[in-house]
C-alpha cells in the first residue's frame, strides 16, 4: 500500500469515523469486490464508493 491509504486510514481512526465506512474506503481503495448484497449498509457503501475514487471529502460526515 501507498503511504496515503496508511495516512488517510490513521487519520479515520484517529477522528472517530464510522467503522462501516472505514471498511467500505478500505475495500474500495484496494479495490476488493463488495461485500455480499445482504452485508452492504449505507454507511459501507459510501465508503467504497469514496475509496473506489480515492476521495476524502466526505469521510468527515460519517462520524460515528
């Protein structure tokens, strides 16, 4: 991984983000398949769309 997934990842955990999001930017930024249709929340999909672009703009509004 790249140091941005690493900095990005610390700075997720360090502000209290959602843990569904967290997983779903970590999975998409890896580019991982989604979780099974019955697993995916609003939250996780969110995330994989935001990780899927690399975007950070919007982790801020899934705060747990």
């Amino acid at each position: 991984m790249d140091q941005a997934y690493y900095d990005t990842v610390s700075k997720m955990e360090s502000e209290g983000i959602n843990a569904e999001y967290m997983d779903g930017w970590m999975s998409g930024y890896m580019q991982n398949p989604l979780r099974e249709e019955q697993r995916i929340t609003d939250e996780y999909q969110a995330g994989y769309d935001d990780g899927t672009e690399k975007n950070t703009d919007n982790m801020s509004a899934h705060k747990a």
